[in-house]
C-alpha cells in the first residue's frame, strides 16, 4: 500500500464487493462537495485564495493579534450603528476557521468567517501590503487583497458557501455514531432538492447577497447586461457573452449541477434503498422500525453470505426472531444495533438467529463505516508518515487499534502492560 489511501480501498473491496456501498455512503460528503467544485476554474481559484489568506493573515501572533483587534472595532461600531442586536451569547469572538482535508464541515466553517471578518482581512491584509519586512511579502499580500475586493471573489464565495450550507446539516448527521439512519437518509432528500431550487429560484436571493456586501464593502458591481470580457484576454479574443450568461449559466447553473450530479450519483437507490433496509433492524422502542420484508432485501444485498436457501431459512427465523425479541424483558430498552449485537451475544441469541445475527454483525460496519472509518484515515497520517513509510500492514494495524481504541486502552491498567512484555519470548537479533 506505502501509505496510499487507494490501496486500503482496492483490498476492502477484494475481501467484500458489498463494501461498495459502505464506501459511498462513508464519503464526507462536504468534501466530496468541494472536490467536485474544484473542478470549475473559478472555485478552485476560490479556495487557492482562502488557503492564501489564512497564511497570511495568521502566519504570526502579532497578525492574528491585529486581526482578532480589528474584528473587535468591527463588531463595536456595527453595534453602535444598529446593524447587530446584543444580548447574551451573540457576538462572541470568531475565529479564522482553516479548512482541512480530513475534517468534517471545515470548508464550510472557513467560509463564514472569511465573509464575517472580511473588512478586518481587509485592513490587516493591507497593513501587510505597506508595511512587511520584504518585498515578497508585500507583494502576496497586495495582490491577495485587490483580489478579495473582486465581484468574482465576493460571488464564488457565496455561491459555495450557501451550496455548502445545505449539507452541513447532513454532513454532521453522517458523522455522528448515534445517528439514524432513516433521518441521515431524508437528509440526503432534503440536500438534494434544496440544492435543485437553489438552482431554479436561487439566483435573484444570491445576486441580491452578493451585490449587497459588495456595495458595503465598496466593491464594484458589474452591469449583468454589459459584455463580459474574461480576465486576461483581448477584446478581439474574448467570447461574446453578457454578464448575466457568464455568472448565471458558467457559474451559478454549472456549479450546481455539478453538485447535484455528485449528490445522485453518491446516493442513488441502490444505496438509498441499502441504508434504509439496514434501519430495520434497529431495536429501539421495542423493535418498532422492524420490517420482514426490508431484511429480506438487506440480505439479498450480500449474495455471497445468504445463499438462496440461507434466505428462505431467513424467512421464517425472522417471525420468530421478533416474537422472541419483543416479548423478552432483556431486549427492552436497547438503543442501536451496537446494543442488540452485545445482548445477542450475551443471551446466546446469536446461536438461536444465527442468520439474523449475520445481518447484524453485515449491519454494524455501515453506521460505523460513515464516520469511524474517516477518522480512521485520517488517523493513518499521523501514524504512518514519511518516517515511517515502510511501515507494514499488520504493524500498522496494531498501531492504529491503538491510536484509535483510546477510551478502551486507557482502562488497562500499565503493570498490566509491562508484565505482558515482559513475559514475551525475545527474539533473535532484536537487541542486536
């Protein structure tokens, strides 16, 4: 593998074919989101630019300081000028949010504060332009700051955070381990057909939000019905297109189709139908999402560990199956299949339903699989690194179970430990 994420994906997807749908429904979906968008020129050159901000703006205490100060002014005054209301709990201190590649909603998060702290960026970034100890300095910080005071910049960044905004309430529904997945699932619905008004009645609300920070933050806005000249290009060679046709249909129609595509591909119904199976096997309030029908169709999902007789079997352990579980006092008041695993197992339930219990056991990987398995990459960074590029498979398992594995490996008492290694036979030449 040497340390490549792909390689850890090819070899879940040799061991299991199933796994594919635990690998779309796994995907932080944020960033899938913001992936795909960088593929439009203007919004990778977004990013580019935020990226370029933060690293400029908190490469030292002493600007960050200046920046947290100047935010301060900026609430004071909008205060006094009636632009904010006050009470207990608004206005607290933001943040520059830096956006990360293995972090849940980062994007998003970065985003709203560059637009709320955008004056102070402003006047920090041209304290820097006049005043930096060289000239590379001043020079990145100039060009950054014209490039901030842009129609361009002002609409791309509100384009993507307002796309962004309508999956961050599914995104963190998707990381959260107690999460259910029928509402994950109504979430994805509701993501997809907010992005598909966006796109059919959005542009007029965005025109406005963009056009009203801009003329607040003295920002030129171009006539939409005026010949947009693409940056860069002479009037000889430039496609003649109006402003309007430029933001509406390059940018704000092609972006979100984008997305959209994204969305339906990730989730589409045969995932769809997958992850709303798996909810019936749920047992909280006495097995109430229980649905015969919908195991069935689970099972069939894994043709490799149901074979068509292991199915008709399934139809009938299944009656029994809940008859047995809702008239039990030990199976009352479970909440997650975690939980009903552990108390199958505990009564010898999982010898009984053995067929049952492989759908649970099939089952617990996808809710775990959406937002363990994440951190789990992200933990793979830190422990196989460029130092430890050689690392091994079975070596780096054992190291990320417990990297991972924190609250369980936190209660084995260190005595313990050390006389387990202690008892281990040496091996030859490790001392050598």
């Amino acid at each position: 593998m040497q340390g490549e994420l792909n390689g850890l994906k090819t070899l879940i997807l040799k061991e299991n074919e199933s796994d594919y749908y635990i690998h779309c429904f796994a995907h932080q979906l944020q960033l899938a989101l913001v992936s795909v968008a960088k593929k439009h020129q203007e919004v990778n050159d977004l990013f580019s630019l935020v990226a370029k901000v933060i690293n400029i703006v908190a490469a030292s205490s002493k600007r960050y300081d200046i920046l947290k100060e100047k935010h301060a002014i900026a609430v004071i005054e909008a205060l006094k000028a009636g632009e904010l209301e006050s009470g207990q709990g608004m206005n607290q201190e933001i943040a520059l949010k830096r956006s990360g590649d293995t972090r849940w909603s980062s994007h998003y998060g970065t985003l709203i504060s560059i637009i709320t702290m955008f004056s102070s960026i402003i006047d920090v970034l041209e304290i820097i332009a006049n005043d930096a100890s060289n000239s590379e300095q001043r020079f990145e910080a100039n060009s950054t700051f014209k490039f901030m005071q842009t129609f361009d910049f002002v609409f791309t960044l509100y384009l993507m955070k307002n796309i962004l905004g309508f999956a961050n309430e599914l995104s963190q529904a998707l990381q959260r381990k107690d999460q259910d997945i029928v509402n994950s699932m109504k979430l994805v619905s509701i993501c997809k057909l907010g992005l598909q008004r966006m796109r059919e009645y959005g542009w007029n609300s965005l025109l406005s939000q963009v056009s009203s920070f801009c003329e607040k933050h003295f920002i030129i806005v171009p006539v939409m019905e005026n010949m947009f000249l693409t940056p860069g290009r002479s009037r000889r060679r430039a496609q003649e297109i109006t402003n309007m046709h430029h933001y509406l249909i390059d940018l704000f129609c092609a972006i979100l189709d984008m997305q959209l595509q994204e969305l339906n591909s990730r989730f589409n119904e045969v995932n769809t139908e997958l992850l709303l199976c798996l909810a019936c096997l749920c047992p909280n309030d006495s097995f109430a999402a229980f649905n015969k029908e919908k195991l069935l169709r689970l099972a069939q999902f894994y043709p490799k560990d149901f074979s068509p007789i292991d199915l008709m079997a399934l139809d009938t352990q299944l009656d029994v199956y809940i008859m047995d579980m809702q008239s039990s006092v030990e199976f009352s008041g479970l909440n997650g299949i975690g939980d009903l695993a552990q108390k199958m197992v505990e009564t010898n339930k999982h010898k009984v339903f053995s067929l049952v219990y492989l759908l649970v056991t099939l089952a617990l990987v996808l809710p775990v699989a959406t937002a363990t398995v994440e951190r789990v990459f992200s933990a793979m960074n830190y422990v196989k690194n460029r130092l430890r590029s050689r690392m091994g498979d079975d070596w780096l398992n054992d190291n990320l179970v417990v990297y991972i594995e924190k609250d369980v490996f936190d209660c084995i008492d260190n005595e313990i430990i050390l006389q387990h290694f202690q008892h281990m036979k040496s091996r030859r030449g490790i001392l050598d």
